[in-house]
C-alpha cells in the first residue's frame, strides 16, 4: 500500500466498491434482488446502473465523509430515479473513506483499516451529518418514519456518529457506526477469510446474507412491517443457515432458496439491511486482500 499511488487507490477502491455490488447481485438472497429474479418493482440492471453510478463517486478525492455519501445517493437518483442503494451508500461509504485515509498516511494491514475506521467514525461533524439528513430525504426509504431524537426530516443538530448512536437500536447499520462495523469484520470477514478457497464467491455471499439474516431483525423489515414479521424470517433464515451450513453442495439448496425467494417477494418482503450488509462485507474483504498482497 505505501507504493500506491494516490490516484491508483482511489481507482483501485471504485473498482472495489463496484465488484462488492456487483458480486452481491449474483448471489442467491432470498427476498432481495438477484441474478435469479427481480422484485419489488425493481431490477437487477436497476443495481447494475446504480453500482456503475455510485463507484464514479464514492471515492473521489478529498470529500468529506458527508459529501461521499450525499454524492452518491444523487449519482443514484440521477441513473435510476428510485432508491436502490442508500443502505449500501450509508454502509459502505465509511468503509471507502477509512481505506482512502490509509493509503494518504501510508499504512497498512487490517488493524490499521480498523484504526482508520474508527478515526473516520469518531471525528464526523454536524455538516456530515447535515449532509446525510440531505440523501436519507433524497432518497426517501420505504417506512423511514419521524422520530424524536435527531430526526433526519430535521436540521440536524449533533453529529453523523451521535445520530447513528441514537438510531442504533432501531437499526443495525447505525449500530455499526456505533461498534466499529463489529457485524462486518467479526462476523462477516471470517466467514469469506475461512470458506474462500471451498465454495464459489456467489455461494459465499449468500452464506453471509443469511447469516446476517439469521443474527439480526433486518431492520428494512422492523421499519416497514415491525418486529413480529421481522423475527418470523429471522426464524427462518436460522433454519436455512443450518441447512446451508451442514451441506457439502452449496447448490443443492439451490431450489429451496428459490422457493423461499419467491414466497418472500409474492408477501413483498425485502431482508434490504441484510443485502446491504453483505455488500460492505464484500468490500471490506476486498480491501483487505488488497492490503496483504500490497505487503507481499
């Protein structure tokens, strides 16, 4: 990493956050869209478009972290005019700018990542915070809602990571800014590092999907349909995690996803945090693989 260039990391990070999202898409996510089925008005070319327009974005030079995100949510509207993306923007962009500020001050390896990350965490402002209201309303997600504490139809009046710390127990991508993005690097991270080299990347990233699935009330759930919906599928996602876990042939539950997907979309039922999730998952370990071959 300290022989990259400035303008090669910023090239080679786009690259990254492009590839996550694209190899999201071709993973079997039930009730989310994929390779093997659209949903909820929406297309996996709707994706394609969106990835295409938030990687020409997402890591640009000297933005702040608010700027990154609002940039990337209106490079979104611009391409497909609906919200196909703010949860990865919102995940992801932390992500982006931590592993930009590692390559400016030449370090490397994971725990320099995470200390980058929790740095970027820890010193965000008001006007980042601003600027997020600004992509959250842009945006407009399905079962967003008013609430009393830093409400984001407000001006905002705290910073980016006290209004994530207020929204955490209601939503678990906020809760990663609140714990250092543990689900991503403790959880996550593991399982891609452990299981590479035996299943292909497609199946890899359905294993974390439902992994995500089976360890949290998707919060896109809890917002739109409540809890007891959303803790009917996390149920569910435990029972076809052990499925998926204990069989030797990712593909041979290939027909019962399928079949979950469909009844999940007939009920229009989106796990969106948990694809989100997954996402930032694929980029993390893709900056890290970059990382240790960079030190090789």
């Amino acid at each position: 990493m300290a022989q990259t260039t400035a303008n090669s990391i910023h090239q080679k990070v786009s690259q990254l956050f492009k590839s996550a999202c694209l190899a999201e898409l071709e993973a079997l996510k039930p009730g989310n869209v994929h390779i093997f089925a659209d949903g909820h008005g929406m297309t996996v070319y709707d994706f394609i478009k969106s990835a295409e327009a938030v990687s020409s974005v997402i890591a640009l030079p000297d933005l702040t972290l608010g700027q990154r995100i609002l940039l990337s949510v209106e490079a979104t509207q611009e391409a497909v005019a609906c919200n196909t993306n703010l949860g990865i923007i919102l995940i992801c962009a932390p992500l982006v700018h931590a592993a930009l500020m590692l390559s400016q001050y030449r370090l490397s390896g994971q725990d320099d990542y995470l200390d980058r990350l929790k740095y970027v965490l820890q010193n965000t402002t008001i006007d980042d915070a601003t600027l997020t209201f600004k992509a959250i309303n842009l945006a407009n997600p399905a079962g967003l809602g008013y609430v009393y504490e830093h409400d984001v139809h407000q001006t905002a009046d705290c910073t980016l990571l006290d209004a994530m710390k207020a929204a955490a127990c209601r939503d678990t991508i906020a809760s990663q800014y609140n714990n250092n993005f543990d689900a991503i690097f403790n959880l996550a991270l593991p399982i891609l590092k452990t299981s590479f080299q035996d299943k292909k990347p497609a199946w890899l990233a359905t294993q974390v999907y439902l992994t995500f699935l089976a360890i949290f009330p998707d919060s896109h759930l809890l917002r739109k349909y409540g809890e007891a919906v959303a803790r009917d599928i996390q149920q569910q996602a435990k029972l076809y995690l052990t499925i998926f876990n204990i069989s030797g042939n990712p593909k041979l539950n290939q027909a019962k996803l399928l079949a979950w997907d469909k009844e999940l979309k007939q009920k229009q039922l989106n796990p969106g945090t948990s694809a989100d999730l997954t996402v930032a998952s694929l980029f993390a370990y893709g900056f890290t693989q970059l990382l240790e071959q960079s030190d090789s």
